[in-house]
C-alpha cells in the first residue's frame, strides 16, 4: 500500500507535468504556469525523497523519483529557454 508521501509525490508530479502540458497547448509563453508546473515538480521529488528516507513500502517513490528527472531532461532537451526564462523572471521577482 502506498504511504502518503508517495502519493503526494505523484501527484504534485501529475500537476506539475499538467502545468507543463497546458502551457504548451496554449499559444504563447505563460511564465506563471510554467513556473507553478516547476513547484509542483520539485514538490515531487522532495515528497519522493521524504518517502524514501523514510523507508516507505513499494517503488512509487522511485518510480516518482526518476519520473522527476526524466520531465527537467526533455524539459531543457526539448525546451531549453524555458529554464532560462524561469531563472530570468525569479531574479526579476526577486
């Protein structure tokens, strides 16, 4: 049976992967979406990590885990500008 932070992991992984898909169906850059798609993203695999520390049954924390670094791979594979933009529109903010 699943614990909850593995759970969580999937499904801040679900929405982060959801932000990203909405985007790019959108016409145009919508760099709060992108943005909200990177938080949950990390929120995954902070959750995947707590999971894993804490020796929680099953490999949906693993499978979480590498889904994570798989999306940011295609992510600056297919999509390179938007990690620029990102850091860009942080130091803005900032």
């Amino acid at each position: 049976m699943l614990k909850s932070n593995s759970k969580r992991s999937i499904v801040f992984i679900i929405l982060g992967l959801f932000c990203f898909g909405l985007n790019w169906i959108r016409e145009g850059y919508y760099e709060l979406v992108v943005f909200i798609g990177v938080i949950f993203i990390l929120l995954g695999a902070i959750f995947s990590f707590i999971a894993i520390f804490k020796n929680e049954k099953g490999s949906m924390k693993f499978i979480s885990l590498i889904s994570f670094f798989v999306i940011l791979f295609f992510i600056t594979w297919f999509e390179p500008l938007h990690v620029l933009r990102i850091v860009t529109w942080l130091k803005n903010v900032v």
